[in-house]
C-alpha cells in the first residue's frame, strides 16, 4: 500500500541534527515530519563523548581564533564561508544544548568551566564536558522532540528524493516495521542522515544505521559530494578481543604528558602525541603498521606508564579519566584494571570514527545546485576540510541544525505545497516492491559483509594506488551481485529488505569514496597515501567533487578559496609553550604541584573515583 502524506518541513534523520532542525521548524510553526531508519536520537550522538566547544570562554579566544584553529586543522581545505559561518554562531552551541535539557561541567561559582587545557587540535581552551557524555544527550533530544508538534515516523527508511526540476519536493519512504510505502511531499526538505562509518565495520565506532544513505540520496538527486576521500580514523581504537574491536579508547590527549606510543619493536613511533592532531596520529600508526612494526593484534602499544612517575603526568591522567570515563571503562573491559590505571600498555589503532567530506553546501547550509533542500550534520561536506578538531561535532548539530530548521521554516511558510513528479514515485515504488521474494543465490549480508572487508583493508587507513584500484574491481563485482540476491518475502520488519536496500547505497558511496581517494594523489589530513606520503600544496590544494553524470559518476577538482587564512596561517596547539609550562611546574614541590594542578584541572570536584 502507497500512502501519501504532506507536510511543511520534512527531516530525514533522527539524531543529534535531525532532531535539532525538527524541534526548531516545529517551534517556528511549521508542520513537519521527521523520519529515521532505527529509533530517534539513538545515532552516533547517543554515543559521543559530550564534548563541545565554546568559543570566548578564554580571555585571549575569538570567533576568528577558533576559525584560524579549524581551518589549519582542516588542512586549509575546508569551505571557509562555512567555517565562518559556523564559528559566527558557535557561541549559540552550549546554550542551546542546555535548553534542551544537557547540563555542562560547571566550577566552584557556578559558570560552565572549560576543560582547562587546549585538546584536539585547539589553540586555547574552550572545550566544555557533559557529566555523563552522549547517553543524556540522546534522551534529551528525544525528550525535546516528543514535546513538540513534529510527527516522528521511525523504523523508517529513505528510498529516495522526490524532485520538480531542480526542486526537492519530499521523499519516498518505507516503513519497514509494516511495510507501508511512503510518498511524504514537503515545502523543504532537511537532510540530517549521519555519515558513512559502517562500510569499514567493525574497525569504526559508529551504530549500525550509519551506512551512508545520505550521500546517496543526495548525489542521486543531483547534488555534489566534495572530498568523500577524507575519513577521520580515530588513532586509539582496541584491537582485541573480537565483540570489542573498533570501540574508540581515547584520541591523542589521553596520552597525557609523557606517554608513548611504540611499535612491537620497541621504538617510539611518534613524539608529542598529547598535542597532535588525529590524523597526524593515525597515519604515524598505519605507517608503522605498513612498515611491519605492529604487534599481535594489528595495533600499536599506548604506554601511559611514564606519567605515573611525575605529579603533572599522574594529575593529567585523573583529569583524563574524569573527563573521558567512557573510553576508560572501555579499556577496563577489554585489557583489564591494571590497564585502566595507566600501568599496562594499551594494543591501539585507528578506526573509522567521522566523515569530513559530504554533500556541498551554502553558508546556510542550503545544497548548492538543488532547491528546498538543506544538509546537516555528517552528511554535509566542506566545513571540516581533512580533518575535523575536537569538540566540533556536537556544536555543528545544534549551531547548523537551528541554522536549517529556523530557515526551513520561514521559507515554507512563504510556499504553496510542491507538485510531486510521480514518475520518480513509481519508479522507486517498482524496485522497492520487486525485491521482497527475490531468489537469488545471494544474502544481501553476505555482500555488505565483502564490500566492508574490502574498504578496511583497502580503503582504510592504509592507502595506495594498488589498494585503491583492487577496492574498485572487487566494488565493481559487488554491484554486479546485487542483481542475484536472495530476500524473504516478508512484508513486515523484513531485515533482508532493508539490508538489500543498504546495499545499493553502500556500493555507491564506496564508489565515490574510492575514487576520490584514487584521484588526490597526495596526503593531506584524514587521507593517508602511502605512495604519495607528502602534502603537496602546489598540485592538491583543491577540493575533489563527484557528481553524476549520464548515470556514472565524474570526478572533478576545483581550486580550494582561501578568503580569509592564507597557507602562512598558523594556529592549533603551541607545543613549545606547554612544555615551557610544565618545565616550570616541575621545579616546584611536589605538594605544591599537586595543589596546583588539582585547582586547574578541577579534580574531586565530582566527589569520588572515576
């Protein structure tokens, strides 16, 4: 049964962006839908760490101090007008994110109290922490939405974008808890799907709806994809056991002061962690591994040991398990207390953990190209360039989902309801309806299982031409699969319909991550190549874009603007005035040490063990 509903606003994707932009185009007036593929709020936000930023919390921070960090972090390759954009209302982030029921870290008198160290990339601090990381942030979203006028349609998925033209005008949906086809027609459409991580399961830390529809639906509709080369893989991931693999354990600040990170031979595979970036971090570690220095379990040893032996290095350390208890508990389970308490190394490596490129934007996070449609969230592209700083994620949800849902809302209510091409509605309807009953040789796992394999192995953090290349032949035999698959004849909650519909979208958004990754021949940010090791700003300062053309995909390239930061631009953490810091603290008495630290770092203030 096809059934059509109308409405003003219509939000594909039900996590942190998603939820946001409903709630808000709710609030305006506007009536709106929001649809998610497996229960609302419980994407990758459910799961984050809870940090966000705060720009001006420091006497010496600015709008355009935060935006110089994320743009160097970025590699320079990042859309600077959106940057701005961005950076021009993150001051709105925490505020809002109390507002829906999330209570930051707060210090003796009250005020929300940043994490008193630079991390992640930032030149100052202006990171604050949630007290029980991205659970309460799930529960709250869900909570704010509920209260609202919204209809929420989960276990729902996405087929397709409807368009008129060059106009979205809704979306073909299929609720497969009952099977019920959707035509939901829409004034403007938000698309807030998530980003890609489950194409490199298990190596990635992402929930298992995270498969990419988002790109899918968007370049299919017309749209642009730049830079869908650049993965954010996370450096310290476990390794072991099995159920665990992929489960993040903490990025370069956990290391502290003096930890290390060596390889099986013994040597350090790299210096400075604590104030590195993650993808300097992660392609030190792929390379060590390339050079067959890792150990049993495919990964490399974290040694936290060292700060155990000096006052700032033991202080670092508590903070940090106050601060990331997630990632602590996680390496208690997998490796053991002795482990949790910084005596015994942790095995690391990277894994999938964020999608930096994605659909192109305006400013306002309208698609360029495309008409009524905004992005955002992970599957919008441009803003974090070839590498994203700490604590931008959860800002980006709150400062570009008000951003879209405030904007959506006012442009519909200026607009009559779209006339919908049914066309396109019969053409998704006659797939999605021919595939039920389906006999072929093939469960649609079993390739998503092959198709996950092959861009670990070959498209993940180790890259070069032959890799990149075999990934496309065994992409190419996987899309000629497709045709024999195998799926039951249930109408309703059938697992190997949606599965099978995954898939389509999954080989193409490994097509298009592959041969972004074939064409930038050069390293930059989360894009690591073996055979080309260097950043080649003469060659490759340009953002990589992928659209169809005729029913195939076209790569192009485009020269990246740099309106505002140059490549003499410096920013992120100053190393050298940290050491200079510690240096002076550890002449002082280790009493005095210790009374100084737990001030800055604000430790006992939650009273009790971590």
């Amino acid at each position: 049964m096809i059934k059509r509903v109308d409405c003003d606003v219509l939000c594909i994707g039900a996590g942190g962006a998603g939820i946001v932009a409903a709630v808000t185009a709710a609030q305006a007036g506007a009536q709106v839908i929001i649809v998610s593929k497996g229960p609302y709020g419980c994407g990758n936000t459910r799961v984050s760490g809870g940090l966000v930023l705060r720009p001006n919390i420091s006497p010496k921070d600015s709008v355009e101090a935060l935006m110089r960090d994320m743009i160097v972090g970025g590699e320079f390759l990042g859309d600077q007008s959106l940057v701005e954009s961005y950076c021009d209302r993150a001051h709105l982030a925490a505020e809002l994110m109390e507002k829906f029921g999330l209570l930051f870290s707060r210090n003796h008198a009250g005020k929300p109290a940043p994490l008193p160290i630079p991390i992640g990339g930032h030149s100052l601090p202006r990171t604050l922490t949630t007290y029980s990381e991205g659970i309460p942030l799930g529960t709250a979203l869900r909570a704010s939405l509920a209260h609202t006028s919204a209809k929420i349609l989960d276990e729902t998925l996405t087929i397709k974008l409807l368009k008129s033209g060059s106009a979205v005008t809704g979306a073909l949906c299929l609720r497969w808890l009952t099977g019920e086809i959707l035509v939901i027609v829409a004034k403007q459409t938000i698309l807030a799907t998530g980003g890609l991580g489950w194409i490199f399961y298990p190596h990635t830390s992402n929930v298992r709806g995270v498969s990419g529809d988002g790109y899918a639906l968007a370049l299919d509709a017309g749209a642009r994809l730049v830079d869908m080369e650049q993965q954010q893989f996370i450096p310290f991931a476990l390794t072991h056991p099995e159920s665990m693999i992929g489960i993040v354990c903490g990025e370069p600040a956990i290391a502290g002061p003096y930890g290390r990170l060596l390889d099986a031979h013994g040597g350090q595979a790299l210096t400075h962690i604590r104030t590195r970036t993650r993808a300097e971090v992660a392609a030190a570690m792929s390379l060590a591994k390339e050079k067959g220095a890792a150990g049993e379990y495919g990964g490399l040893l974290l040694d936290l040991s060292p700060n155990l032996r000096k006052v700032v290095g033991a202080k670092m350390l508590e903070f940090l398990k106050q601060t990331f208890p997630s990632m602590i508990d996680a390496v208690r389970r997998a490796y053991g207390e002795e482990a949790a308490n910084g005596r015994v190394p942790w095995d690391v490596f990277p894994t999938a953990h964020y999608q930096l490129g994605g659909v192109r934007v305006e400013a306002d996070c309208r698609i360029r190209g495309l008409e009524n449609v905004f992005a955002v969230g992970e599957v919008q592209g441009g803003l974090h360039g070839a590498d994203r700083i700490s604590s931008t994620s959860l800002a980006e949800l709150f400062i570009f989902g008000s951003l879209a849902g405030e904007a959506a809302a006012k442009a519909a209510a200026e607009m009559e309801t779209p006339a919908c091409d049914f066309t396109s509605v019969d053409d998704g309807c006659s797939h999605s309806l021919k595939l039920p009953g389906k006999q072929g040789l093939l469960a649609p796992i079993r390739l998503i299982r092959k198709l996950q394999k092959t861009m670990w192995e070959m498209v993940g953090p180790l890259r070069d031409g032959g890799r990149l290349n075999a990934a496309l032949s065994t992409i190419t035999e996987i899309s000629g699969q497709i045709s024999d698959l195998r799926v039951s004849n249930r109408k309703e909650c059938n697992p190997d319909l949606i599965e099978a519909l995954e898939l389509e979208k999954m080989v193409q958004v490994a097509e298009v991550v592959t041969r972004s990754a074939l064409a930038r021949e050069e390293s930059r940010g989360g894009h690591f190549r073996l055979d080309y090791p260097k950043r080649d700003d003469g060659n490759w300062l340009k953002n990589i874009v992928v659209r169809i053309d005729e029913g195939s995909l076209r790569i192009e390239t485009e020269d990246v603007t740099l309106s505002k930061f140059g490549l003499a631009t410096k920013g992120g953490p100053n190393r050298l005035r940290e050491h200079i810091q510690f240096a002076i603290l550890s002449i002082l008495p280790r009493s005095i040490q210790a009374r100084v630290l737990d001030s800055r770092l604000n430790l006992g203030q939650y009273g009790g063990d971590v």
